[in-house]
C-alpha cells in the first residue's frame, strides 16, 4: 500500500466517523426536542388535572357539610331531631 492510498484510507476514515457522528447527533436533537414536546404536553395535562383535583376536593367539602346534609335529611327524607320522649336508653 503506497502513502498515498495510506492517506486517503485515512481521509475517508475520517470522513465516514465525521458524517455519521453529524447525522448522530442531528438524530439526538430531534429526539430531545420531540420528548421536549411530549413532556411540555404532559405537564399541561399535570396542571390541568391538578385544577380539576382542587375543584373536586371544593365540591366534596361543599356536598358534605353538616349543614348541607342536615337540611337534605329534614327536607328530602323528612327527618327531624328526636324529642325526649322519642329517646329510649338501652343498658347492658
């Protein structure tokens, strides 16, 4: 093998590692940038969830409170308070 084929091995040796290491790293910045996309669509769907959890926890302290469930209980299934005389005690 003369020096000339020699340095031209070598040359496109070079070349080859160059354009793959180019094509490479054009790959991994397309892939960084669509799981950038995934993750932003993901923290957007995080907080949207996050605002629908707080409006349930507001609309379950809403629903059972005393107060709601007592004028529920009088109106809707006619309870009332117990009188005295409507309390029996029971002893073991």
């Amino acid at each position: 093998m003369t020096p000339a084929q020699r340095s031209r091995g070598i040359f496109f040796a070079l070349a080859l590692a160059v354009l793959v290491s180019a094509l490479a790293s054009v790959y991994a910045k397309h892939k960084s940038r669509k799981l950038f996309v995934e993750l932003q669509a993901l923290v957007a769907e995080r907080d949207r969830l996050e605002m629908d959890w707080g409006r349930l926890q507001i609309e379950q302290s809403t629903q059972s409170s005393p107060a709601r469930v007592e004028r529920l209980a009088r109106e809707r299934l006619a309870m009332r308070t117990p009188t005295p005389d409507d309390v029996e005690l029971v002893a073991r």
